[in-house]
C-alpha cells in the first residue's frame, strides 16, 4: 500500500484544473438537461463496463451495494485515487482498504447527478439519497479517467464548498 501525500500548493493547482475540467463539461451537458430532483434520479445499475461513461453507473452501485471488493474491481491494479482530504492512494490494495473504512458502516445509498462523459474522461456528481430535500444534494463531483483495458487508471474527488 502506498500513501502519500501532495504538497499543498501542488495539491490545489492540480484539483483547480481538474475542477475546472469537470465544471466546463458539466455545465455543457447540463444546459441540455431539465433539472431534477433527487428524488427522480434513477438507481444505478451494475454492470460489466465497457466505456468511461458507464462507470459512474456502476461504481455508485456497487457503492450502494456496500462490496468494496466490487468498488476495487472498477480500478486498474496501478490506479491513482486523490481524496479530497489530500490523501493520494496508488494501488487496488491501498483503495480496497479505503472502500472497506467507507463502507464500514454499511452499504451508502447514492445516486449519479449530472455527469458529462468524452472518451477515457469522465467526471459525475456523486449525490445522496439521504440529502436529496436539501438545496443541493450532491456531495462530490468526481473525476475519472480511464485506460485502454476500461479500468478506472485516474480518480479525483472533489467535495462541494459546503462541506457537505
């Protein structure tokens, strides 16, 4: 397992850009878009993935499922996931120990907002059920990328400025 941790500075530059990467798309794939509630958003469904936009699908599954053995299968073996506390995990063994702390207290009942999808590129808002009467349910946007063998290679997490 390895855990390391960004200077600061390098941390924040990286997540702006990556932020501003999933804003950009979300906001055009979003104008097309009613709004909803979050009450209307479909389960996700699991699946065997056979493009980047189909990720967001089943990992949120699988999530809702409460396997994080399930959740690890999704990542490549060398696989990079930066938390949003900074935390950077490298390995399906480092991100199995971190799915297994998440859903140590059972499964997580979420849903897929908007998501916005181009190539090997994905990013989604990750929402809660649990949330969905409050002004904005979404939790995180997440942002993905993808290598030739349909493993999630890159993941990005980004908590809402509410803290929520």
């Amino acid at each position: 397992m390895q855990i390391s941790r960004l200077p600061r500075v390098a941390t924040v530059r990286f997540g702006l850009a990556v932020a501003m990467l999933a804003a950009s798309s979300m906001a055009a794939a979003g104008a097309a878009e009613a709004a909803q509630s979050c009450h209307d958003l479909p389960q996700p469904q699991d699946m065997e993935v056979t493009s980047a936009a189909q990720i967001p699908d089943a990992y949120v599954a699988r999530l809702n499922a409460g396997d994080a053995v399930r959740v690890t299968d999704l990542f490549a073996d060398d696989a990079v996931h930066r938390g949003p506390d900074g935390v950077i995990r490298i390995g399906r063994a480092a991100l199995l120990e971190f799915y297994e702390d998440v859903l140590a207290n059972g499964a997580l009942d979420m849903a897929v907002g908007t998501s916005a999808a181009e190539g090997n590129r994905v990013a989604f808002e990750l929402v809660s059920r649990q949330a969905c009467d409050d002004a904005d349910p979404a939790t995180a946007v997440d942002v993905i990328t993808v290598d030739d063998n349909g493993k999630i290679r890159d993941f990005t997490v980004f908590y809402r400025p509410d803290g929520s």
